[in-house]
C-alpha cells in the first residue's frame, strides 16, 4: 500500500490546468445563457483563475484561447498572472471561426486559406513567446461532410506540411500539442481523427510534438485509459483536456459523468510515471447552466479525487494478483481504491498547506460572487456558439 505521506505529496505536486473559455460564457448551438459577474476581458479571466488556484492549491496554471483572449500585450497579461499567483499555460490555436474556414484551414484546398491559418498558427507561437508558455495546441475543425468533396490523402500531406512549418518554428523548450477529434464539426472525414492520424503526424514532426487526449473526442465505447496507456509507454503523450460525456463532446464537468473512468484514466497514468510535467492536465469544459467558478473549482476536486485514488492502488498486490493469473484478485485490487472514500485525506492535504477543507464552500464564503456581479456588467462570451 503506498504511504498515505507519499500520496500526499505526489498530489501536492499536481498541476491542474483550467481554461480561459471556461470563465465566460458559454452555450449550445441553441442558446447562450449570459450569467452575472463574468468577466469582460481576459485580465478578469484571470482574477477568476486565481480564485480557483486559491481554494485549491493545484490550478496555477491558466490556458489562453487565441483570438477570444487577444490583447495588445502578452507580457502584460503574463505578469497580471503572475502577481496573482499563476501562470500562463498552452497557447490554444482558432483557425475555425472565419468565413474563409468554411472547407478547413491548414487542409483547406485554397494555398491562400492554408497560409491564412499558418500565419495565425506563427502568431500563437509568437504569443508563447512573450507569456513565457511552453505548449502550443493545436486543434483542426477541418474535415469534409460528403464523399468526394477533397481528397482525404491531399488533405493530409497540407496538413503534415503545416505542422511542418509551425514545428519548426517553435524554440527548444517549446511544445507542439496536437487534439484529435472523431467528428465535429465535419461529419464524414475529419483530418485529424484519432490518436493514431495524431501520433503518426507527431512522431515525424520530433520529440517535442505529442499527442492531446480531450476525453469528450471519442466515439462512445472507446477505451481511453488504453489510449493513454499507449501514448505514454511511446512518450508522445502530451497532455488531457478533461472533460465529461455523456452523449457527444458535451464539455461537462470532468468526473461528472463517468468518475470510474477518470479513475481508470488516472490509474494509467500513474502506473506509466505519468504524473510529472511532462503530461498537461488541462481541462476544456463549459459551464453553460452551472455557475462557472465553483463548477471549475468541483472540476479540480474531481480530478484530484481520482488522482488520489489512482495513486491509492496496492500495485504490488495487484502486480502479484496479475502475475498469478487471479482475474478476480487483480480487479478487486483496483476496486477497492476505486472505493476508498479521499475526501478526508485530501481535507486534511489542504488543512496541512494552509487551505480550507472544502474549496467550494470556501469560495462561496469568500464574497468573490457577489463582488464580480456587483462590479462586472456585460461579461464577454466565451467564444463561439452566437
Ligand atoms: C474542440 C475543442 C478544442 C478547442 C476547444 C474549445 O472541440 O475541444 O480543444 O480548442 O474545444
Ligand atoms: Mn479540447
Ligand atoms: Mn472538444
């Protein structure tokens, strides 16, 4: 049984990512649902990131989308996180929002189109630069709807082309991430599928470019903890964004729907010596109905529950249950930490590093909802879904 002292610390020492997107307003394709006090620019993103960070003590770390968070000065926004306690994280890439996107972007048919989203794709990495971010994520909505309409193998040789240029402009200590997706918005070909088309691509662009695992990106059924299992054993796992389904790519609160398989998730992951800085845990959720703050304050507690437990697993008594053939052994092994009850422990995580036991109730005490909607009219949206 691993020392309750050492699964401490291993926790202490996560980095839980949250994103910009998550703190403004968000939608379905039918209705965005404004709330009260969200913030109106990306400083005040920020500000609320750091309310997340200070209940929790394992979110400093803040995801930019690009354009939805463009400002005149990066460094200013870099510092704004830092003396707040935080940093910015991965540099998330929008060649998916214009006009001229409406056939793709770096696999769109049109030279002029491709080098519309390069040159976008350039301006990400010269954002890094000045924040000091060390990931670049890249995320493609292109794909076509109907047989016929491109031709799939052109599309991907635009598409290695692309990565090729973004690749070699990064620095030394930069990372090039790239997201699969099995559909959506393109309904019969995406460019970038699947972990494989993502791992293919990446493991000819070099070391410094690995695959993002978003879990709300797969077809319903589909094993992501053998996903995560494999890329981690290749070194090509680069990162998750965290999020939950139930249907589609719902972006529901991480662990929401399905905490059994976060734990699942998790176990890989600290079973591949997964739990270092060299995986991002990010999160990409909205909270369309739920107020935002508390919603990514549950997010990390979800997270962190099923860390703990992953880390609780007995792996020598599941190593020798495994190795002896004992079907039912092994699986009661991983079950029982499943059904450990952490919450306890992780109160007292907090209580030792000076936080409350409860982040949520500790945010809903600290006054921060009401000062946001006294001070903060017309928050902005998160981003699409106008
Ligand atoms: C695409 C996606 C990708 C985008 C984000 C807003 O579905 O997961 O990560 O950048 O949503
Ligand atoms: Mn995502
Ligand atoms: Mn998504």
């Amino acid at each position: 049984m691993t020392a309750p002292s050492a699964v401490k610390a291993a926790l202490s020492s996560q980095s839980i990512e949250t994103p910009s997107w998550a703190y403004g307003n968000s939608g379905t394709r039918f209705k965005v649902f404004a709330q009260e006090g969200v913030p109106r620019d990306p400083w005040e993103k920020i500000d609320d990131a750091a309310q997340v960070q200070r209940h929790t003590g394992v979110a400093p770390v803040v995801a930019l989308h690009i354009p939805w968070d463009k400002v005149d000065d990066y460094a200013a926004l870099a510092r704004h996180a830092e003396e707040r306690g935080l940093r910015l994280g991965a540099i998330n890439a929008n060649v998916f929002q214009e006009d001229e996107y409406r056939l793709g972007s770096v696999c769109h048919p049109d030279a002029a189109v491709r080098r519309k989203a390069l040159d976008h794709l350039f301006e990400c990495v010269d954002i890094m630069d000045a924040t000091g971010s060390r990931d670049l994520k890249l995320w493609f909505a292109d794909g076509t709807n109907y047989p016929g309409q491109d031709d799939i193998r052109a599309r991907q040789d635009r598409l290695a082309e692309a990565l090729a240029a973004v690749y070699e402009r990064l620095g030394e200590e930069q990372r090039l991430l790239l997201e699969y997706k099995f559909f959506e918005p393109a309904f019969y070909t995406t460019d970038v599928p699947d972990w494989g088309t993502a791992y293919a691509h990446c493991l000819k662009l070099g070391d410094r470019a690995e695959v993002v695992v978003d879990t709300g990106h797969h077809a319903p059924g589909t094993n992501i903890e053998f996903i995560v299992a494999l890329l981690l054993r290749e070194g090509k796992l680069g990162g998750f964004d965290f999020n939950s389904r139930f249907y589609a790519d719902d972006d529901l609160m991480v662990g929401a729907a399905d905490p059994f398989q976060l734990f699942r998730i998790m176990c890989e992951v600290v079973g591949g010596g997964g739990l270092g800085p060299g995986v991002a845990f990010m999160l990409d959720q909205c909270h369309n109905i739920e107020p935002k703050i508390p919603a990514i304050i549950r997010s990390v507690m979800n997270v962190q529950e099923a860390t703990a437990k992953a880390l609780l697993v007995d792996r020598e008594a599941l190593g020798a249950a495994q190795s002896a053939g004992d079907v039912l052994g092994a699986n009661a092994v991983l079950m029982d930490a499943f059904n450990t009850d952490v919450r306890p422990l992780l109160a007292e995580l907090r209580a030792e590093s000076g936080l409350a036991p409860d982040p949520v109730a500790a945010y809903h005490r600290s006054g921060w909802a009401e000062q946001i909607t006294e001070n903060r009219k017309g928050g902005q949206q998160a981003g699409w879904g106008a």
